[in-house]
C-alpha cells in the first residue's frame, strides 16, 4: 500500500504519491511520460506536473471516474477535473502545494518498469516500481513535440534522452507523428505531414541559432546554475546528432 502523504505535503511529496498510488490503482495501465519520468533517471530538470498515457482506452472518459476518486484519497484536497479535446486535465492543491495532472488515451503505448528509487528517497519515503514510456518511444514524442512547439525544454529532453541515455527514437512512434503533424507556429500551422529530412533539417538549423542567451533565458528556471555552464553546445551536439541519424533513416 502507497504511504500517506508527508505533511505539510510540498509539490513533489503530491507528485510522489501520485505515482506510487497510480501504479496501485492502474498497474500496467498507467505510463508515466514526459519531464518527471525523466527525473526518474535523474535528469536536473524541474517540471510542474504528470503526464500520463492510459492503454488501452479509447475514450478519457473511461479514465475519468478513477483517476478522480484516487486523487480524492488525498486528505484535504481540492481536486478539479477538465476535459479537453486531446486529454484530461486535473489539478490537485493540498497543504499549499498545487500539482497538475494531464492524462491522455492511446490503444497502445510502449511501457518498461522503472524505480522511484533515488527520487523517493530524496523526500525520506520509500521506492517503489511504476511504469514510465519506454525511453526510445519518449524520445520520438519528445522530437515531435519540439517540433510542433520548438520549446528548449522539449530539445534538452531531447539532448538528455540522446547524449546521456544514448536512446535513439523509436521508429513507428517517430513515423506516427511525423504523419499527423499539428502545430500552431506560424511557420508550421497548415502542415500536415513532414519527413525526416525536413525534421533533420528543423534541427540543424536550431543547432545553428543555439546561444548562451537564449538557453539560460528559456532553461534557466528549469535547471541548476551549474547545469547551464557548457549546456549549449552539449544540446548543439545532440541535435546535429539526431539530424544526422534522421538522414541515415531517410
């Protein structure tokens, strides 16, 4: 059984207990994406909520229901539920501490058990196993979402999942993106479909407009201080890489 909630409960205390209580409730049905499955291999990046993919379900509001009774197991929480068009949006406030929860449907999802090891103990509480995406499916809907974003945070997951995981997209998650783009970014909105040379080529030309300026203005509320020295041209690095393996694949 999850342990009670540590109070007075911080954001990540409510982060940890929804993830070990989710992995009770759902068991293999819930998987964790996106920048806090990424802490789980220790990445420095802050984030400020989940990110969940519930298999397989077709519909959120199959989902719906469960996930509001098992974030009401929260002692003293105000807990509200949206639904939107592509996923469920829930935010839960206890003890002062406001976490936010997005949860989305897919038939099929890649999935591998992960340990809430050094994370849980870092708050005093015991780990346990959850299932998080499989890291070569993240990082093909990781490249996708900066594509459709071209956020820095989405390009250093990206540069976490290659340089330091050595991960390379995983081929039909990568494809399935590519096929359906959607973006609102001026340059993007209207396309429909990119292939990988025009993606590879997105990248290299990030890589190029890289600077100092531009990554501590838009990360430096993300990572440590100590985090950031050197960090451009190691994300510069792992972005021509990932180029240069989208043009091998072409």
């Amino acid at each position: 059984m999850t342990t009670p909630l540590k109070r007075p409960a911080t954001t990540e205390h409510v982060f940890l207990w929804i993830m070990h209580r989710f992995a009770e409730v759902f068991e293999d049905h819930a998987i964790l994406q996106g920048g806090l499955a990424l802490r789980l291999f220790d990445s420095p990046r802050s984030t400020n909520g989940l990110d969940y993919v519930f298999v397989p379900f077709a519909s959120k509001k199959d989902i719906a229901q469960e996930i509001r009774s098992t974030l009401d197991e929260l002692e003293d929480a105000e807990v509200e539920i949206e639904m939107h068009s592509k996923m469920l949006r829930a935010e839960s406030r206890v003890d002062g501490a406001a976490v936010q929860l997005e949860a989305s449907v897919a038939m099929e999802c890649a999935g591998t058990p992960m340990s809430t090891g050094g994370f849980a103990r870092q708050l005093g509480q015991p780990p346990r196993v959850v299932r998080i995406m499989s890291p070569d499916w993240a990082l093909a809907h990781k490249l996708a979402a900066w594509n459709e974003r071209r956020l820095l945070r989405d390009l250093y997951d990206c540069y976490y999942f290659t340089a330091r995981l050595g991960e390379r997209p995983a081929e039909a998650a990568l494809k399935e993106r590519l096929s359906k783009v959607q973006s609102q970014l001026p340059g993007l909105k209207g396309t429909k479909s990119m292939s990988r040379a025009e993606l590879a080529e997105a990248l290299r030309k990030e890589a190029a407009d890289l600077s100092d300026r531009r990554v501590a203005a838009e990360l430096g509320d993300l990572l440590p201080p100590e985090e950031l020295a050197g960090l451009t041209p190691r994300m510069k690095a792992a972005a021509i890489q990932l180029a240069e393996w989208l043009e091998g694949s072409s």
